[in-house]
C-alpha cells in the first residue's frame, strides 16, 4: 500500500511539472490572431488594410528557424513602440534573451503573447472594440510559415502609421552588432586592430544591404566550422531595398551571431538593447557595418590558421 502511494505520488508530480510542447501550427494560430487584433485598430484609425496584398508580397519560401521567427517578433514589438509612441505613449524596450545553439518554438509562442499584450493595452487605452475571436487551427505550418505570417504583422504595422523603420533605427540595430561582435573578439583573446572606415559621401541602401549580406557569409563560414546549420537569406536580399529591408535583413543577422555566442560559451550574454540615436544617415549606417564586417572577418582570418 505504501509502494503503491509512493508510486501514484510520482504519478502526479510528473504529470504537474510536465511542459508541453508549442508547434509551430499553435505559434501560427497566435500570429494569425494577432493579425485579427490589429484589424481592428486599423478600422479604428481609418486605414484601408490591404490584408490579401500584403500576403501574396511578405510570403517566403526558405528555411528559416525558430531563431529566425523569434528575432521578427522582436521587429514587431520596436513596431508596437512606434504605435505607442505616436499615439502619446512610453515607450518599452523588447526584451532580450539568453544565446541558444537551438531555440525551442515554445519561445516564440511566448512573444506571440507579449505582442498580443501589448495590443490588447493598446486598444483598452484607445477604448478600441472588436469581435469576439475564435482561435483557428491549422496543420503543418513550419517556423517558414511562422515567419512569413510575421512578416504580414509587420507590413501591416507600417500600414497602420504610414511610415516604417527609418536610417536611425537601422543604425541602432547595427550598433547591437557591434557590441555583439566585439564581445565574441574579446571572448576568444583575439586583438582588435580593426578601425571604422572613412564615410562615404555617397551611399545607398543597397551599399548596405550587400554589406549585410557580406557579414552574414561570414558568420555562415564560422557556423560551417563548428557545424551549426546554416540559413539561406538570400531571398531577403531585395534588388531595391528600403531601410526597413535592411532592418530585417540585420534581425537575421542578430539571430546568427547567437549561435555563434552560445557555441563559444557566451550563453550570457544577452545582446543589449537598441540605444535610441537622433538623424542618423545611411553613410553612418554604411560606415558602422562596414566596420562589424572587418572585425567579423578578423575572427575568420585567425580562426582557420
């Protein structure tokens, strides 16, 4: 009687601190539910939601990875802050987390979340209403379709104020790389003698773009050595880019370099939060990622000696 007593309390115990497992198709639902959500504030605010085009121009068809799908939901939550802010209120800074070899979809469940949070506060100030909502169910969705669905929050966003990221908060996001790559020279004892180029008087946005794509090779070259599945981002690589292309564009690049943090033991090391800079150019933008592409090329350089 006491075995059996023991046995039913293991039962229980294991039945209560059992986690369950999030799928990409329930991460799906969420995003779609938010897609819902900001519907209405857009009836609310007199925008004329093209839901179908948005769609048909944000659907990729790639590989990404939970990691990738996470780091656009941090795009969405600096959106929210641009809603938020444009409408009188504080600004809140997206969280950040712990560098992880593999993320577990489940985490990009919780942002789901935090974005509907931030959504339902958003509409209880504005007194904003909207229907009832029945959440939908869906069958072999993939962390591609997650992010693609993302991607239509994200337009959607820029629809809904008329206005999307701008060479500031690009170079913000650059910055983050910055301090990202540096902590990874520091790590390995490898000396910095890179130093920032001269600004050009003459950027583009697609200088950028391909400057970005540079850094990311490298990056895939340093995941290759250690055998960490590489991700192909070349259908982001858009032929005329704006600044908010080149600021999804650096959020894949974020996502990347965590694997490399977590694989050399920076598990840590939370890349830090996006410092707000005031009439930043494309030029310093250029000149800052130009110089994150030499230093991430010092660690290759020294690496495969």
């Amino acid at each position: 009687m006491k075995l059996l007593f023991v046995l039913l309390f293991v039962l229980l115990f294991s039945l209560s601190t059992y986690a369950k497992n999030i799928s990409p198709n329930e991460v799906y639902a969420q995003v779609v539910y938010i897609e819902h959500e900001l519907h209405s504030i857009s009836k609310y605010l007199n925008v004329n939601h093209e839901h179908e085009n948005i769609r048909v121009h944000t659907y990729l068809d790639t590989h990404f990875k939970p990691r990738n799908t996470w780091q656009k939901t941090y795009e969405i939550l600096v959106k929210m802050n641009i809603l938020r802010v444009k409408n009188g209120f504080v600004r809140i800074e997206p969280i950040g987390m712990d560098p992880v070899l593999d993320m577990n979809p489940d985490l990009v469940y919780e942002q789901t979340q935090r974005i509907l949070t931030e959504i339902k506060i958003f509409k209880h100030r504005k007194n904003i209403k909207s229907h009832p909502y029945k959440i939908k169910k869906f069958n072999s969705k993939t962390p591609s379709d997650v992010y693609s669905a993302l991607s239509d929050l994200s337009e959607t966003f820029d629809e809904i104020y008329n206005d999307s990221f701008s060479a500031t908060d690009v170079f913000s996001e650059s910055m983050r790389i910055h301090d990202d790559i540096s902590v990874i020279l520091q790590h390995l004892n490898i000396e910095d003698n890179t130093i920032p180029f001269t600004r050009s008087t003459d950027t583009k946005i697609s200088d950028i773009m391909n400057i970005t794509m540079q850094i990311i090779d490298n990056i895939k070259i340093l995941q290759n050595s250690v055998n960490i599945e590489t991700i192909d981002f070349s259908m982001l690589n858009t032929k005329s880019p704006q600044q908010k292309d080149v600021y999804t564009l650096i959020q894949m690049l974020i996502a990347e370099l965590q694997t490399i943090k977590a694989y050399i033991g920076l598990t840590k090391y939370v890349t830090i939060p996006a410092l707000k800079y005031n009439s930043k150019t494309s030029a310093e933008v250029e000149q800052i990622m130009t110089w994150n592409l030499k230093k991430i090329q010092l660690i290759n350089s020294l690496t495969r000696k």
